[in-house]
C-alpha cells in the first residue's frame, strides 16, 4: 500500500496476442498517449500519461503484461 505521495514503478510488455491466430494482419501502428490503468478492485480505470507507439491490428489485438511493482520511482 503507497501512502498519499509515494511513487511506485512497473515494467509493461506490449504484445500482439498470439491466440487469435496467425491470420492476425497488423499493417501500420498508432501512437497514443493514454493508459487505462483498472486498480485492483477498482471498477473506474485510472488514465496514466505513456506516450507510445503500438501495432495496429486489423484482426487480433495486442496484450498488456504489467510486472511487480516495485517501490519508488524508476
């Protein structure tokens, strides 16, 4: 648990998901600048600045995998 201006950090893994098939087209990419971020038993997402690039899929979509947290700032 973080007290009111603590900061804590993560690793995230951007991945195409490989379970919908080799069939998956992803021709070009996008560029966002948001994140949901759904806290544990939390039902509102959170939205987090990350500036990023990823693919843009015609068919398929890409998975999010987010690592331990870890105290303090990266």
């Amino acid at each position: 648990m973080l007290a009111p201006g603590e900061a804590a950090h993560t690793a995230l893994t951007f991945a195409h998901n490989p379970m919908i098939g080799v069939s998956a087209q992803c021709p070009g990419s996008v560029r966002t600048v948001w994140l949901r971020v759904y806290p544990p038993d939390q039902y509102v997402p959170a939205l987090v600045r990350l500036d990023f690039t990823a693919a843009a899929c015609t068919n398929g979509f890409e998975t999010v995998f987010a690592g331990p947290l870890r105290p303090g700032a990266a």
